[in-house]
C-alpha cells in the first residue's frame, strides 16, 4: 500500500470524495485475499471518478483491462517507473445542454490515478497499450526466465544396453 498525504484544507465535497476513496481502498486491502497478484500491489489516489480493472496473467504476459468509456485515447496517461505502472486520465463533464434540467446524474466525472507495483518477472521494457470500446488493455511481457519452459526427457544412450544385458 501506497502512503498519499492528505491536506484536509482543499475543496470540501472534492476532498470527502477522496477521503471515502482512500478509506474504501483500505478496508478493499483487508478484504482481498493474497494470492489476487502475488508480488503485487496497487495504489489509488484522488478522484471521483475510477475505472475499474481486470488483471490477468498467463505463461507470456501479465495484462490490464481498465474500464474508461468517454475518455479520449490522448486524454489517457500511461507511464511505467522502475516497477510502478501509473494510468493517469480524465473523465469531463459534457455540459452540452442549454438549458441545466437534469433529474439525476448518475455517471461519475474527474480526474483519476491508478498505480499499480509490477512483479519482478514482468519486462517493463516491453509494454503495449490498446483501446477498444472503451476498455484500455494494458499488455506487459514477462521477462524470457519467467516464462514456463518444456523441458524433453531424453533417453540415455547406454539405457536400451543395460536393460538387455538385466533381461539376459
């Protein structure tokens, strides 16, 4: 778990919003077993607005999936520091509408910061990044040892003799 100062004199219902983030990812943090992304962990930091993520892994590679529909591709910051994976965007208000008549906004809005402590077995070096249908899938190689090798049992060549001579 990530330690993120929190300045209690910002902007007040901003600044409740990030406090029940910060304190549903604590609680989040105890609830979820250990073996979710071994080697792993995950901080959250300020925003209304969080997408939520999908990760998987297999024998190749370790990948993401975020959920940010309505957020522009150029809008998406992807960065990847020593073996911290940081996705940085934003999710505008469209206040396209003349005349303010809403009766119920439900869709959440704002800037958002998701990290994310990669496992040592993944290759930071080789990281490819796709949007479609508003899913961003975040694909990272695992280093060539950390890939499962087939190993072929081979027969000894004095083998097939020594069963001959036992069978005499």
């Amino acid at each position: 778990m990530t330690l993120t100062r929190f300045t209690p004199f910002r902007s007040g219902l901003h600044d409740v919003a990030v406090l029940q983030n910060r304190l549903n990812s604590i609680f989040n943090d105890f609830a979820r077993p250990a073996t979710d992304f071994p080697g792993a962990s995950e901080s959250l930091a300020a925003g209304n607005f969080v997408p939520a993520v999908d990760i998987y892994e297999d024998a190749q590679k370790l990948v993401l999936k975020l959920e940010v529909p309505g957020i522009p591709t150029d809008a998406l910051d992807i960065r990847v520091e020593g073996r911290t994976l940081t996705v940085k965007g934003e999710r505008k208000f469209e206040n396209e509408e003349k005349e303010e008549n809403f009766h119920r906004i439900e869709r959440r809005f704002g800037s958002f910061v998701r990290s994310f402590t990669l496992p040592a077995t993944v290759d930071v070096e080789n990281v490819e990044a796709q949007a479609t249908d508003g899913v961003l899938n975040i694909s990272l190689a695992k280093k060539p040892e950390a890939k499962p090798k087939q190993i072929e049992v081979k027969v000894g060549a004095g083998a097939p003799k020594q069963m001959e001579a036992e069978a005499a």
